[in-house]
C-alpha cells in the first residue's frame, strides 16, 4: 500500500463510501493532532478512514473510528491504540460555520481524504454531506453508467 503522490500532495487514504453514501458539498481542510508512531504509520501509507465520522464533542472537532495501525518499529510501551478519538485542528470560525450547518440543516462531517500537504504535515479533508435515498443512489449509478457508456461510444466513432 504505497502513498501515491499529485502535485506535492502524498494521498495516504481516501473514503469513496463516502461518494456513494452521501451528496458532499462544502470541503473544508482541517490539520490533525497525532502521536508521533501515528505519525510514521501514515508515512508508511497505512491507514482507513471508511468507517471515521467527525463529530462535535465538548465544542471540539473529533475524528472518530479512523483506523491508523501500530507502527511496528516502536516498542510495545510507545504504541498508540488504533481506532482511538483524534482531534482535528480547525479555526473557530470554521468549527462555528460548520456546527452551524450540521445543527441546522441536519448535515454530517465526512471525511474524504487524509494526505500530507506539500510541507509534510498530515491534513484531512472534510465535507459537509447529505445522506442519499436508496433512489439516489440507483439514480447516481445510472449516470455513472450512461457516462461510461457514452464515453466509449464517442471513442468507437472517432
């Protein structure tokens, strides 16, 4: 599982449920607060962020159920447990804009990738998100589909 590398961006992992679960609006880049044998986990390319869900807890943002695993270079006494509560690091307008909108219009933070920027610091986008109906998502599938199929006919006549 290597990192793949666009633009000075490193990808470390990416949440495609994600599309397919939810409509995603408004994108927002937060920085996290990691220990430093996560921090070389994520170096190595390891992590999961399909299950992970950002939530607001004692008026902090919180990235839960993100899976990096144990470095295993580090002894047994310097591990960090797995699946643990990590803070996310935003300004407090956009923790403000953000509540707002999930408070509101009953919206959820999903994240979508987490990366190292191109000065090497873990970041990880998030989107506001909508959850779809069973209808949405045949209807997505459709599109996708059509599109394909578009796209190799136009190929086919030149």
């Amino acid at each position: 599982m290597a990192a793949n590398k666009d633009g000075g961006r490193r990808l470390i992992a990416e949440n495609r449920r994600a599309r397919h679960e939810y409509f995603l609006t408004d994108t927002i880049e937060a920085g996290l607060q990691l220990t430093g044998t996560e921090v070389k986990s994520l170096r190595k390319g390891q992590a999961n962020i399909a299950e992970s869900y950002a939530s607001f807890e004692e008026g902090e943002l919180w990235l839960i159920n993100a899976n990096i695993p144990e470095y295993p270079g580090a002894g047994r006494f310097f591990q960090h447990a797995p699946r643990r509560k990590r803070r996310l690091l935003l300004h407090k307008k956009e923790m403000h804009k953000l509540m707002i909108a999930i408070d509101r219009q009953g919206m959820t933070l999903a994240p979508v990738e987490l990366y190292f920027n191109e000065r090497g610091i873990a970041k990880l986008k998030l989107a506001l998100a909508q959850g779809k109906k069973l209808h949405d998502k045949r209807e997505t599938a459709k599109k996708r589909d059509w599109d394909r199929e578009k796209a190799r006919l136009m190929r086919e006549k030149g």
